[in-house]
C-alpha cells in the first residue's frame, strides 16, 4: 500500500472506549479526488473508524498505531492542536446528522457560525451560497429552512442540510456516516451524483460508510470490506464485487436479493459486537469454508495482486 500522494494515512490504527478495542490494525491510505467506501455489518467499526480518524468523539482513545494528515502526524499533537487541525482540513457528516446540529437554534445561527469558525461566511453571499448548497441536495425554500430549528426536521431533511453544511466548508476530506440512509431512492441518486461531483470538481477525497453495496460499486475508487474490528478485504469495485476473495465478503455479496427471484443466501450467527479477540480470523465460527487452522491463524492483510488485499486464504473456495 503507497503512501505516495496520499493526504491522509490511516496505518495499524487500534482503537476503543478504555482498554477494550474496537477495531484494530486498520491500514489504508487516501489520495485527493479519490473515494473509499467502508462497508460491513452494523457493529463491525465503520463508524468507530470513522470518529478514531477524526479525534474528536469522547471517550474514544486511539491506542496503537499512526494517523498521518498532509504529512503532519497527528497523534503526538496536544488534544486541542490535533482537533483544530481536522475540523481544518475533515468534515464528518455522522449517521445521525441531526446531532451535529443543536436541536433548538435555528440553522441560520449555526451555519453562520461554523463558516465563521472556518473564515467562510461571506454575508452579502449567504443565502445564495446556502440556496446553491442546498439546491444540490434536493432542497427547496432556503430562507424556511435557514429559519427552522433541527427538531422541526426529519431525519432525511438533517441529513441532506448536513451534507449541505459540508459543501460549503470545502475541505478536503469528507467523513460521511451512511449519508444516504435516509434518503428516498431519488434523492440518494442525487446526493451519490453530488458527492462523485464533489471529488471530480474539487477534489474532494471521501471515506463513505454504507450498507449498501450498489451505493459503494456507484461511488468508490475502492471498498474496504470490515468484521469485528478489521479490515478483511480492500480493492476496487471490480476486485472486491466481482473476484471477492474473502469468505465473508463473499456471504455479503450473496445475501442481496436479485432480480431473477431467487431468494438471497442467509448467513448463520450475528458478528462479535465486543471488536476484535485478537485471536485468529474473527469470521471462522461463522465461516462456510474454513479451515482448521483459521481460528488460530494470526491476522494479516495480504496483497494478491494489483492492490487486492485480502485477509483470507481460503475465501475462493466458495466461488462457484
């Protein structure tokens, strides 16, 4: 994996509430323009991922490993230094977006403030900015809206004012929390196209947490596939949807419905919310293919070629 170019390095990151990790040795690195997509099942430290990149979630203590932001590294910074510099240069929209935003002041006041705190409220341009913002995320009646308070909105509404909100800063990575979730189909085609927009135009790179395969084939570059704390399989929609070669990958991929009728395949069990044990592949107990040996085999990412990584040696076997 090269570091060359890339704006942030995420490398054998471990991280967790107290001493207990919720995900360990997460590597990859991220390019200017370029789009990742985290995928995986509730609980396996998307999101957990996320917020340890960001540094600004309570509680959440990196433990191990090296974050490296346009070349500066940035746990060794004090707290406060560390948090100014990614709300400098990182938004995050988070699953909830309606948290972001205090329920009960209006958004006007809390726009104008955050463009403020990052020196981009131009007040002549105001409401035309906001209105082109919000334009391209399907949102009409600017000065209502500007005008409403959080807890007036549904949840789709916060998200898209959310995202909105991440437009105007520019910067140059986006965090985004499953930003289409509650979004109708329409309009999560709109907001994907606008996010695609965003990395062509600007430049944008984007670490995009979804459930949703066909979202993540739409939208990225590449697409990390995490369980129980780790990052299983990385490559490109091709490599990943197409030649997935980690068992688990596999059962996500068959556990989509299809057009032709035939029912999708369950998979047995529920994912370890406790992150990971540390001790072998995580996924063997639930695995269709395993071996003897995976349940004590140590963790490791390998790349097979062309930057597919895969944490599993066996994963193929289930191809048909």
């Amino acid at each position: 994996m090269s570091d060359a170019g890339s704006i942030l390095i995420v490398n054998n990151i471990t991280a967790g509430y107290g001493e207990g990790a919720m995900v360990a040795d997460a590597s990859f690195t991220l390019a200017s323009g370029e789009i990742l997509c985290l995928v995986g099942e509730s609980g396996c430290g998307k999101s957990t991922l996320l917020k340890a990149v960001m540094g600004t979630a309570p509680g959440l203590q990196v433990l191990s490993g090296e974050l490296v932001l346009d070349g500066q590294s940035l746990l060794p910074l004090p707290e406060k230094e560390r948090r100014l510099l990614c709300t400098e240069k990182i938004g995050l929209v988070s699953q909830s977006p309606g948290a972001s935003f205090n329920p009960i002041r209006t958004y006007r006041k809390q726009f104008i403030e955050t463009l403020k705190s990052h020196g981009k409220y131009d007040r002549p341009a105001f409401e035309t900015m906001v209105a082109e913002a919000f334009g391209k995320m399907g949102l009409s009646d600017t000065r209502r809206i500007l005008d409403s308070c959080p807890y007036e909105m549904s949840g789709g509404m916060n998200q898209r004012i959310a995202l909105s909100l991440a437009l105007l800063l520019e910067q140059e990575i986006l965090l985004a929390d499953e930003p289409t979730s509650a979004l109708d189909a329409t309009i999560q085609l709109q907001v994907a196209k606008e996010l695609l927009r965003l990395r062509d135009v600007s430049g944008m790179a984007q670490v995009v947490v979804t459930h949703n395969l066909a979202l993540a084939q739409f939208l990225a570059d590449r697409i990390g596939v995490m369980y129980a704390g780790r990052l299983v399989e990385l490559g490109t929609p091709a490599q990943v949807l197409s030649e997935p070669r980690h068992a688990y990958t596999r059962a996500l991929i068959a556990a989509i419905p299809t057009l032709d009728g035939r029912l999708p395949t369950g998979l047995d069990g529920a994912p370890p919310l406790s992150g990971p044990s540390g001790a072998g592949c995580e996924f063997a107990p639930r695995c269709p293919v395993r071996r003897a040996g995976c349940a004590e085999k140590r963790y490791s990412l390998t790349n097979i070629g062309g930057g597919h990584l895969t944490a599993c040696s066996c994963g193929s076997e289930g191809a048909s």
